[in-house]
C-alpha cells in the first residue's frame, strides 16, 4: 500500500484548511503522527494511518483508493 499525497495534502488544504491538528482529531490519531506522513511525503506511514484512513473513507463516504494505493 502507498498513501496518495497528492489527494491528501488536498483534503488537507480544503476540508481542513491547512489545519493539520484538525485533521488528526477527525481521523483520530496523534497531531505529530500525522505530520510525520506529510514530513516524508507518507513513506513512514503504517498501520495507524491506513487504518484512520479506510475508517475516515467509510464514515464519510468516500471510495478508499482516493487516498491509498493498493
């Protein structure tokens, strides 16, 4: 699997208005977890970060593979 930075730094940027904590709550994992993924470009991510993802996409209705690469 490989996050889509692109479609993330989007959502980032329009849903979150930049406002990466924000984001965090929302997808329910650590502020410093998630600046972690946009500071290497979403190669350090695992586990937690697919798993806030995939739960992020079924709550709001949003097809997965937006976000992640299978």
């Amino acid at each position: 699997m490989k996050l889509n930075m692109d479609e993330l730094n989007k959502e980032l940027t329009t849903k979150f208005n930049n406002n990466q904590s924000a984001m965090a709550k929302e997808l329910g994992i650590e502020r410093s977890h998630l600046n972690k993924v946009f500071k290497s470009n979403g190669k350090c991510a695992g586990s937690i970060v697919y798993g806030a993802i995939f739960k992020f996409c079924k709550d709001n209705g949003i097809p997965s593979e937006r976000f992640i690469f299978l």
